[in-house]
C-alpha cells in the first residue's frame, strides 16, 4: 500500500492495521510546521487517497508534543516577499478544502497539542476528530491580517454555532481539547497520550464497517459543507486573496511581517496593508401603500431624506 506514498516530505505513511492508511506529520523538532513543499502535499495527497481502492480508512496524526504548529518561518517569509507565492498559497488552501472533501474514504484525526494552520485544517475536517484534553486549537488568521477564509469560516459555524466561531476566529481565541469538545468543535476526548490509540481504533471499526453505502453515507453527509461552502466561499475566500495578493509598492502584509517579528500585530494609518474595496449594494428602497386621501399613490422612502419621492 505504500507504493506511491514515499514521496512526501511533510508526512510518513504507514498501515498500522489492514486497510487504515495513517499518514503522521513528521517533523516533530520543529512542531510538524509545514514548508513550501509540505503545504502543497497536504492538499494534494486527498487525491491520491481517493483514488486507492486499497485504502478503506484515513488516520490522520503527529509524531511529538505538537500537532502543527502552521507555516514554518521560511514559508511566512516567502509569503510576505513574493506576490506568486501569496497566489499560490490561496489556491493550494482552497484545493485542500475541497479535497478533503471530495475523498470518499473516512477520515480520522488525533489532535495532541498545538494545532494551527493546515494541519488544523485536515483535523477538524476529517469525519471524526479525537482530541487530547492538553490539545490546544487556534486559527491564526486574522493574527495575520487576513480573513479566516479557508475551512475556517465554513466549518466552524457549522460544528460550534455562529457565535462562538465569531469569537474565536476574530480574536484568535485559543481553545483547549476539553473546550473544543465541549463545544461540538471535535467529535471526541481523550485523556492526554491516548488520543491515537483511540483514533487508531476508531480507524479500524470504519474498516469493518465500511462499504458502500457508508461511503454514499459519507459524502451525503459532507453535502452540507458543500452546500455551506458554495452559499459563503466567495465572500471570506474573495477577501482573503485580496488581501493576500493586493500588489502594493514598497509595503508588505503588515500583520504576516510582525508575526515573523514576534511583534504584536497593529494595523493603523502609519503601518497599512491593502485596504478592500467596499462592497457595492444597490441601494434598497421601500414601497408604501398610499394614503386614503390618494388612493393607489406609491410612495417611495427616501434612505437620505426619509422623505417621500
């Protein structure tokens, strides 16, 4: 089962009981942050899982106390430099999105420490995700200057509630494994060290439980991250690539350069990114019954004056 799987960097694939394909990020010395070539892998290797008629289950996990720690410096750096890597990094962000959720086999994930980025990505948009109680679960983006435009403004409303995903993806809110249980942001808890085994379990039942119509269960299920994604994509998706990829001479992103920095991010007058454009809207105009004294009459409000026109 391993043909074809030795070729990435970011993660080692291994079967840890027949037919479970266990992909584990692999770079615990550095908090399994990806590099350039690590966040491309992450979004393509869905494809490949889809598309193996060996592989019945995913078990997604992390060698080391961290989970993902997100980008490592060097890919921030590239990200604040080069304005084709801002427009590379989108695409493969919405490819991972939409690869995950077009892979038909089930998909499980053991989260111990940090979780950030798109490794976060992957565990909270597996079919079932197994948190540690020290796990701890943060989206950075707006930390960064830009929206939480990829599974983040999708998913996490549907899993914990409008407001609580407001809350934590505005403030950048770091949450615990307990909290995120708690809150419906992942499926299980486990006690600290037993997050794999439990996810390793859970793996091998979908083994023996899988067939088709589980599949066909699966992708009915994903429909309405679909149906989520098509209704919200283009409003926190479009923002983010304009923030991400707005040429402006003689600046950077502002929030992605203090992050480098280890400065706290401060975006004001002096310091700007690209500002967005504010969104056009025809503006709304109410009509009215007329009065008795003239029957038929339209009266038309108007949003300045509220007069009648």
């Amino acid at each position: 089962m391993m043909e074809g799987y030795q070729r990435y960097t970011a993660f080692r694939a291994d079967t840890p009981e027949p037919g479970v394909l266990r992909l584990t990020l692999n770079r615990p010395d550095r908090l399994n942050t990806l590099d350039r070539a690590g966040h491309g892998e992450i979004a393509e290797v869905w494809k490949q899982v889809h598309a193996d008629d060996r592989v019945r289950a995913v078990l997604l996990n992390a060698e080391g106390r961290a989970f993902s720690a997100g980008g490592d410096f060097s890919l921030v750096q590239e990200l604040i430099d080069d304005f084709e890597a801002r427009v590379r990094m989108w695409h493969e962000a919405r490819d991972l999105v939409q690869n995950i959720i077009d892979c038909e086999k089930p998909i499980v994930s053991a989260i111990q420490g940090p979780a950030v980025g798109a490794g976060l990505v992957t565990a909270l948009l597996a079919d079932i995700s197994v948190a540690s109680k020290t796990a701890r679960i943060v989206d950075g983006h707006t930390r960064l200057g830009v929206a939480a435009g990829d599974h983040a403004a999708i998913i996490w409303p549907l899993l914990c509630g409008i407001a609580k995903a407001k809350y934590h993806l505005l403030l950048c809110e770091p949450m615990t494994g307990e909290e995120a249980e708690r809150m419906g942001l992942v499926n299980r808890l486990a006690e600290p060290g037993e997050a794999l085994a439990e996810a390793i379990s859970l793996a091998q039942r979908n083994v023996i439980e899988v067939d088709r119509a589980w599949r066909r269960h699966a992708v009915l299920t994903r429909d309405e991250v679909i149906d989520h994604l098509n209704e919200i994509i283009v409003a926190p998706v479009t923002r983010t690539i304009r923030g991400l990829t707005t040429e402006v001479p003689g600046r950077r992103l502002s929030g992605s350069r203090k992050v480098y920095q280890r400065i706290s991010p401060r975006i004001n007058g002096t310091d700007p990114i690209p500002q967005l454009p504010k969104p056009s809207v025809r503006p709304h105009r109410r009509t009215h019954r007329g009065s008795a004294a003239q029957p038929g009459k339209q009266m038309h409000l108007s949003r300045e004056a509220g007069r009648s026109t």
